[in-house]
C-alpha cells in the first residue's frame, strides 16, 4: 500500500472495525466502525501485486513500523465495497465462498506461526513477536437481522411493493422481516426496483415447529442504514391485497414505509468568517466550530471551497449527537484582489 490519511486517535480500549476502500481511479476512502472517517484523492490504477503481502507492518519498510496490538480478521476483495456493505458486514465472519472475495484471514489457529487464508491457502507466517492470543472479539455468523423460523412446508407469501423512509425510498442492502407476535416467520432483502417476494411460514403445534398461526396479524420490521446507522424500525403496512392477516387468500400484496424523527442537525459558530486584510504570499486561519444538535450522527463527506486560496483542515468527519468540532479554514491570496469564498458541506 502507498497511502496513509491521518485519523484521530482511537484508543478507547474497544476494537474498531478499519476499512481501506480504493474504487479505481478516483477515491481511497477509510471508514472506521462503518463512518466514512478520511478521503484522499487519487488518479492511480489498480495493479495484480507480486510481491509479499505485509499485515501489521509497512511492507516498504522491512520489519520497522510494527503494529503493536492485536489483529482480527483480515479481508481483501477484489472490488470496492460500499458504505453499507462495510457497516453490515464490519462484525460477520465469512465463508470463503464468497464472489470477489481475494483472500481471507480469521486468525482462529491459536497456536503455531501458520496463518492459514481461508478463501485460496495463500497461508502466511507469524514472525519476530507475533503470536495467537485469546481474543475478546465476537461475530455472527448471518447477514440477516433477524433469524427466521425455518422452513416448515407451510408457506404464506407476501409481497412487498415497495418500502420508504420519510417518503424517501429504503436504502439498497435494506432488510424486511414479518413477524407473528414476536416470532419472525419470514425475511428477505428488499429489491430497490422491483418487487420483493417473502416467504414466511406458517407453525403446526402438532408437529412442535414454530411460525405464524392462521388469522393473527402480520408486523413487520426494517433493517436499514439510517445516517450512518443500522437501525430496526417498525413498518406501517399498507395492504393492497389481503385484510392484513396471515393466511388470508393465497397471498398478500403490501407496501411499508417508516416516519422517523431521527436526523442529525448542524449548527455553525458563525455564518461569516472575516479575515480582513492578509498580505500576499502571507497566510492566516480562522477556527470555525461546528455542532451536531440533531439524534443522529452527521456524517460530512465532503467540503469544497469556491476559491482556490482558501484551504480547510479536513474534508469528511462524523460527529455524534451533540459532539463538537473544530475546522480550520486558512487565507493564502496570491493576488491584491477582493475574495469571497463559499465553502460547501456535502452530507450523506
């Protein structure tokens, strides 16, 4: 790797979840926990590498610049990954069996100096003091948000038309589950562009298996990105066929959609920064403080300046819910001229 971006200190004692994305000739990205957190700007082209793969290490500097920590679950894929792919999956382990999928370490071995690749046996090798240890991090093993009953050879189908979010429509990688009380019966990925078939089923006490009784009341809930957080909502359903019950006919047609409050707010110090008189070739940086007022995180994923002599410290950076932070924005004219800058904040 030939980029570094510099990020915050994380050193809360927790295991985040780091994610280099590069999409071919234009972006690196780094998200962090699944928050785009650094983007730089590039015009390289990807390359089919023959050298050494180093992990915990700069590769360009042979055994200097060690990681000193632990390590879990190494992944490397052959295409780019979008945002809600690395916040779906940034806790799941995988199979090996996956399509674009170029090599995979799970470190589960927990002795020895053999690291053994899951996806192709392109095994590596412990050196110097790296050793397995005891690890306290867990993951699931299901990219679903909800484990349906299985398949009980009584099936319901229910049609799902379409799914939105205060009016906007769902997120592509977006999750619907049916539930009878607190039984999920059924699931699926809902399809941005077309119809979503979801089979759930229906439970025989006779037998001992679970699911859904014939005549109670079909729920729903959705798995969904929400700013720049997974989030189960309940859904409102609308029923163009069927009363809203399960067995009703041969089939239900329904649509869902959810009203949410949750959003973040953003409130500057100050809606003008004045830097008065700056000499040419001579520069000068204003603070300006920002605030997320909102229940959301904010998620700025890019600011631009109308005007080339005007720079700001950072260009993509999340904030929580009532954090703070400061942006430093410097004047550096190359001319006696008069200047009036913009800066635009581009959120997701």
């Amino acid at each position: 790797m030939g980029y570094s971006s510099r990020y915050k200190s994380i050193n809360d004692g927790l295991w985040p979840h780091v994610a280099g994305v590069f999409d071919g000739g234009e972006s690196l990205k780094i998200y962090v926990d699944g928050l785009l957190e650094a983007t730089t700007a590039t015009t390289a082209t990807a390359i089919t590498p023959t050298g050494d793969f180093y992990i915990g290490q700069d590769g360009a500097a042979k055994y200097e610049r060690n990681w000193i920590g632990q390590i879990d679950n190494v992944v490397l894929w052959n295409y780019p990954q979008n945002k809600t792919f690395v916040k779906d999956w940034q806790n799941k382990e995988f199979s090996g069996k996956e399509d674009g999928l170029v090599a995979y370490w799970n470190f589960n071995e927990g002795s020895g100096t053999v690291a053994l690749e899951v996806a192709h046996e392109q095994n590596g090798t412990l050196t110097g003091d790296a050793a397995y240890v005891a690890s306290t991090l867990t993951y699931s093993k299901t990219g679903l948000p909800q484990l349906s009953v299985p398949e009980t050879g009584l099936p319901y189908s229910i049609v799902v038309t379409g799914a939105t979010i205060n009016t906007t429509n769902i997120p592509v990688g977006s999750y619907i589950s049916f539930f009878d009380g607190a039984v999920c019966v059924g699931s699926a990925l809902l399809n941005s562009t077309a119809n979503t078939p979801v089979v759930t089923w229906k439970g025989d006490e006779n037998l001992g298996v679970a699911g859904f009784t014939s005549g109670n009341t079909i729920t729903a809930k959705i798995y969904t990105e929400w700013y720049s957080t997974i989030k189960i909502f309940d859904a409102e359903l609308t029923f163009a066929q069927g009363n809203g019950t399960y067995g009703n006919g041969s089939f239900s047609v329904v649509s869902a959609k959810i009203s949410t409050t949750i959003a973040p707010k953003l409130i500057f110090s100050e809606q003008l920064l004045n830097f008065n008189t700056v000499f040419v070739d001579e520069t000068k940086t204003d603070t300006l403080i920002f605030t997320n007022s909102g229940n959301a995180i904010l998620q700025i994923k890019d600011i631009k300046s109308s005007s080339a002599e005007i720079t700001v410290s950072q260009t993509a950076f999340s904030l929580l819910p009532l954090q703070t932070d400061t942006l430093f924005v410097t004047f550096a004219p190359k001319a006696v001229n008069s200047y009036n800058t913009t800066l635009t904040f581009t959120t997701i």
